[in-house]
C-alpha cells in the first residue's frame, strides 16, 4: 500500500453517511412537482385614499354570523 493514499477513516465515514442521511431526508421534503400557478381572481377596486374603504366581504359576512347571540 503507498503512503500517498488518502486514508479512509471511521470519523470521515461517519460525517459523510450523516451528509447523505440529510440530504435525503430534505428532498423527501421537497415537492415531487412545481405547485400549479393560482388562478387569476379579479381585480378589487382600490380603496380611497381618505379612508371609507370598508366592503362587506365573505369573511366579514362569516364573522357576522359567528358572533350572533
């Protein structure tokens, strides 16, 4: 065996087994395919500069409801 050898030591096979082990629990992660781009919704007016911007949207109607006696 020659000297010039890099040699292969527990410590090195431990680090880079642990490299790999993260490695591959991250792209588990990762999703399989790009997310599909969201669907144009329409445009909403934009709000006076002076405030009295308030529309009644369906999250207000909803929490309307939720707070009825």
């Amino acid at each position: 065996m020659s000297q010039s050898q890099s040699k292969l030591s527990r410590r090195t096979l431990f680090g880079a087994a642990a490299t790999t082990g993260a490695v591959a629990a991250v792209a588990s992660l990762l999703p399989s395919q790009p997310a599909e781009p969201e669907a144009v919704t329409e445009k909403r007016p934009e709000p006076p500069t002076r405030g009295g911007g308030y529309q009644l949207s369906e999250h207000v109607k909803q929490y309307y409801q939720t707070t009825r006696v």
